[in-house]
C-alpha cells in the first residue's frame, strides 16, 4: 500500500509543470479509491522534495509533520501543498 501511495505521489510531481521562464506553480494532491474491508490507512507526510532535471539532489519545499487518514479521501481530492518554485 506505501509503495502504491508513493508511487501516486511521484507521478504527482512528474505531472506538475512548470513554465520554460523556470518559475511555476506546484499543486500537490492526495486522494484514494475504495478498498473493500479496510476500517483506516493514515499515511504521514514530514517532508515534499522536488529535483531538478540535471541537479542529483532533491530541494525540500515543505516540512512539517501531517497525517492524513486516506479513506476519508474516498473518491475526492485534498490539496496538500500549493506554492510557486523557481
């Protein structure tokens, strides 16, 4: 299921474009299917990174801690992080 999640999480970012003047907007969403029998999956997110293309490291945008309860995010989407990058 974590995998799952972070694979959602890394196709997020890959999707989130920026301008070619090297500056844009950053939208993070977090959402979730169904799943049959599961009462609660609480994920935590402490830290949001991006990396450049050509850089190797990843630049921390956002830290701190939150949890998130995905079966209350059933079929919707919850804006987790919203800012411009450079």
């Amino acid at each position: 299921m974590k995998k799952l999640i972070l694979f959602a999480l890394s196709i997020t970012l890959l999707l989130s474009g920026c301008s070619s003047d090297r500056t844009g907007n950053f939208q993070l969403y977090l959402t979730d299917q169904p799943i049959p029998d599961i009462e609660n999956v609480y994920v935590t997110i402490s830290e949001i990174g991006v990396k450049k293309q050509g850089e190797e490291a990843f630049t921390t945008i956002w830290e701190g801690e939150k949890t998130y309860d995905l079966l209350t995010l059933r079929n919707r989407e919850e804006l987790i992080l919203d800012i411009e990058l450079e």
